[in-house]
C-alpha cells in the first residue's frame, strides 16, 4: 500500500473528475491525486492506496458510490468520505453508510475546495 498522503477522485463524468481533481491538487499540492472513472477502478485503488480522503460519485458504471463508501468506511471508519451527486435523495443512504459529508451537484468549486481543505486539516 502506498503513504496515505493521497486523495481518491471517483467519477464517470470526465469533465467533473477533472475538475474535482484540479481542486484537490490546489487545497492539497503535496499529496497524490488518484482517479478512478468506475465503481470498480475505485474499489481497486482502495486495495492499493490508504487514502486520506475519498470523494466520489453517487452513480457509475459498474459498482456505485453507495459500495465504494460501504468499503472504504469498513477498511477505515474515520477516513473523511464525500459523495457527490445530483440525485439529492440519496444523501441519507450514503451519510447512514458512513460517508462524512453529501455535496449536491451543481456544485461551487469554492465550496468543495473549503470542505477539502477542512477536512484535510482535521484528518
């Protein structure tokens, strides 16, 4: 496993995981930024990364945001995880399931970026 000085960037929406990762290498330049665009790809990068924080998508292809956060939370309870979504109903599904904090999309970059940065210094 490598340091966990690195942050999980899940989501299938080219477009958003760029920009998700453009904010998490501005809050956090001195760590690892890993993608992942399916449920799938993230479930890998958990086996071989010890992330700081996760923040993913509610709906992927293959495996969803719901999965990803069951095993991140069952590998590290007090791991912050956030969930991005659209669909707004979910967000009591991911909290109940161990996920740290819901952002509904659309989402303000300024918003993620200080929820990142707070969660980094508390982690």
């Amino acid at each position: 496993m490598t340091s966990q000085h690195s942050i999980l960037v899940a989501d299938d929406d080219p477009s958003v995981r760029r920009l998700l990762v453009r904010v998490a290498q501005f809050v956090a330049p001195h760590m690892e930024v890993v993608e992942a665009q399916t449920g799938a790809e993230a479930l890998t990068a958990l086996q071989q990364h010890a992330f700081t924080v996760i923040i993913t998508d509610y709906h992927m292809p293959g495996n969803t945001g719901l999965e990803i956060v069951l095993a991140a939370h069952a590998q590290s309870p007090t791991r912050p995880i956030i969930v991005v979504s659209a669909q707004h109903d979910v967000e009591a599904i991911v909290l109940a399931a161990g996920a740290t904090l819901f952002i509904a999309k659309p989402f303000a970059v300024e918003h993620v970026a200080a929820t990142l940065r707070s969660l980094l210094a508390s982690a």
